[in-house]
C-alpha cells in the first residue's frame, strides 16, 4: 500500500500551488473539451462541487457545451455564463481533460488571469500557466481525485457527491476498469 501513498504524494508542489490559487481567486471557472464524455463532465463537475462545499464563499462556474443525454440527468447542465461576467473581475480558470486549444468548449478561458490544466493527454501547445498532465491515468477524473485525496491531509473533504461525479469519469474513461491504462491505484 506503500504505492498509493507515494502516488498521491508525486505531484505535491502542484497541488499546494494549485490550493494557494484557489484561495486566492474569488472567481473560479472550470473548463473542459466539447463534445464532453464521461470524464470530461465528471471531472468537471465533481471539481465544481469540491470547490463549492470547500470553499463556499467563492463563486464557481462551469463553461461549455451540454452534453444531449448526460446533462440534466446524470449531470448538472453548465452555467450560462456572460462576456461581462468574465470581464467584471479576475477569475481562474481550470481547464480538465482537454489536450489542444481547440477542443477547450469555450475560448473565453483567455480572459481568466491565471490558467491551470489538468489532463491525461500530453500536449506541446502551452495555453496554461501551471499543469499537470499525467499520461499514465486512465482519465483526468482519476488525477483530480488523487489531487483532492491529498487534499484531504490539508483539512478539505471530498464528498460523496463530488467523488461520484469523478468515479462516474473514471468508469468511462477506462471501460470500466478493463482498458490497459487502468492500474491498482486506479
């Protein structure tokens, strides 16, 4: 069990820098691809809910497309969100489980101050200031929630919700459970 603890502690500089940016930040967008699947929605989504019941006082919202069948049963539909809203005051934005630009749903992600990626997909193009791609996970919902377990050690909690919308990304992203990338931590 040695492995998961090692697991969770490898990328622990991103973590406290993303944490430090989180609390600075009173504007918090998440982003991720168009044409969303499993992951996609549930990263997205279960990122929005831990940041929502951890930091309350923040306003956060979801950017892109809606997905035909998944949005509005499986998961929430995103925010309609305004140019002006964007424009109003600084926000972070946090792009998940999208390796191009031009498969971020909404190219307003420009307009935040700072930018963090999360992804699975190696990429050369940089559209970020501080990532964390990880090739060798099954899904991007599979990083964040290793990113908000180690967060836990910091006094944060991931809930049931939140957690079902990562393992909901992450039973998608890897066939649930059968495909190759899938590991013991997975």
């Amino acid at each position: 069990m040695d492995f998961l603890k090692e697991e969770t502690n490898k990328n622990k500089e991103q973590y406290l820098e993303i944490l430090r940016l989180i609390k600075k930040y009173d504007r918090i967008v998440v982003f991720r691809h168009i044409m969303p699947d499993f992951d996609a929605l549930g990263c997205q989504f279960g990122f929005e809910t831990w940041l929502k019941e951890n930091f309350p006082e923040k306003e956060i919202r979801t950017a892109g497309d809606n997905h035909v069948s998944f949005s509005g049963t499986i998961f929430p539909k995103v925010n309609k969100i305004t140019d002006n809203y964007l424009s109003s005051a600084p926000f972070l934005a946090i792009i998940c489980d999208v390796g191009d630009k031009k498969r971020i749903a909404d190219p307003r992600f420009q307009k935040a101050d700072y930018i963090i990626k999360i992804d699975h997909h190696p990429t050369d193009e940089r559209v970020y200031d501080l990532a964390i791609t990880e090739p060798d996970k099954s899904s991007c919902s599979e990083i964040i929630a290793n990113m908000f377990l180690y967060f836990e050690t910091k006094g944060l909690t991931l809930s049931a919700k939140a957690a079902k919308y990562l393992y909901i990304g992450m039973v998608g992203d890897n066939g649930r459970f059968l495909f190759g990338s899938t590991t013991p931590f997975t």
